[in-house]
C-alpha cells in the first residue's frame, strides 16, 4: 500500500520528485452535480482534504467501501482484543512510546486459542480471516504516510511492521492527536509545493496512492 508515498516521504521531496507528477487536467467537480441537477457540487479542494483525511485513517477503506458495520470492521475488533489477551493495555503502549510488543505468530496464537480466525460477513454470512486481515494491514509499512506520523512522534521503529497494525496506529494518533496533524499538514503542504493550485492533478496522485481496500 500507498508505495508512492514512501518515495515521498524518503527522500523529503528532493529535486528528482517531479517525475512523481501525474498529467494535469483543469479542476473539475469530484461529486454531485449533472446538468440541472439542483445539489452542489464539493469544491476539488475539498475533495482532497477529504482523500488526505482517508490516508492518515488507520481503519480507512479506499473508495465508497463503508467500513461502519462491515466484515472489516468486525475483524479490526476482534485483533484489538490480542492486547488485552497478552495484558497489555493498548492507550498505555500508546503513550508511552512503546513499539507495539506483538507479533503476527502471537496474533494467530491469538486467533486460534479464541476461535476467532474466521469472522462472518454481516452482509452476506460469508467467512473472512482475521489473520490474513492482519496481513494486509501491516503491509502499510513503512511505505505509508503513517511512517510520517511515526516519525514526529519519535522513539518508535517505523521499520517495525508491527508497528502498523491498525489498532495500534489507532491508539497512537489518538495520544498523540498534535503530531498526527503536524505530519499531515507536512504531506498537504509539500502536495501545494508540487501541484500548486492544480487541485484535480493532486487529487488524481492521492486516488492512487488509496491501495489498501478490500480486494
């Protein structure tokens, strides 16, 4: 996921970034509006300030896929519920600065000792695994944008795939609310020093980087 990002974010946008560019096109509406219609349509920079908002969420899924609800949200639940299992408070590891003490073999232990591998789909009752779940997110990596929020916030391995595992980014974006914004105004204000006011072309690079969703 976010792959692009990681040049990004390596090398501090040094001179060779321009090649990064996607063709621009003018600015045009990203939702609503068709020809009569009476709603308004969201303004492009609002569109990406939307995307960017997407990026920097742990638990985002790309596009319209609604995550309130859905089998990814359940399996997000039930990994949370690892920390607590190894007596680990999770706020606490947040705080503290702590590189997140588990391991995928301690998840799967996890999994299988609570019968929770599998987890149903509440839309459809088909069966999903949390462990391959788990996988996929911690594929973000140090490749993503959350590698910048690790950053500001200091004395964590952002090497560490662990790391990334989504309810522990949850936690410490929570306790660290001011370095998770710092981080995303970094990224927003080095887009505006590539693209300038060429909403529609930095909305289009942004779209790309969205990987991570359901397959």
């Amino acid at each position: 996921m976010l792959l692009a990002i990681g040049s990004l974010a390596g090398c501090k946008f040094e001179p060779q970034i321009p090649t990064l560019l996607f063709p621009t096109a003018p600015p045009q509406p990203f939702s609503g509006l068709a020809p009569g219609g009476g709603q308004v349509a969201e303004r492009p920079e609002d569109a990406v300030d939307k995307l960017i908002d997407e990026l920097f969420d742990p638990f985002n899924l790309p596009g319209d896929e609604p995550y309130e609800g859905s089998v990814y949200q359940q399996m997000d639940r039930v990994l949370s519920g690892a920390y607590a299992y190894y007596g680990h408070d999770l706020a606490e590891l947040a705080r503290n600065r702590q590189d997140n003490p588990l391991t995928e073999q301690m998840f799967f232990d996890y999994l299988v000792k609570t019968g929770r591998i599998y987890v149903p789909d509440p839309a459809t009752g088909d069966q999903f695994s949390s462990y391959e779940w788990l996988q996929r997110r911690l594929g973000t990596g140090s490749a993503g944008v959350y590698s910048l929020v690790l950053d500001e916030i200091g004395d964590l391995d952002k090497n560490n795939p662990m790391n990334y595992e989504a309810n522990y980014l949850a936690a410490l974006f929570t306790a660290y609310l001011w370095e998770a914004s710092r981080a995303r105004q970094w990224f927003h204000d080095q887009l505006i020093s590539l693209y300038g006011v060429d909403s529609a072309a930095m909305y289009e690079y942004l779209a790309k980087l969205d990987l991570l969703g359901p397959e």
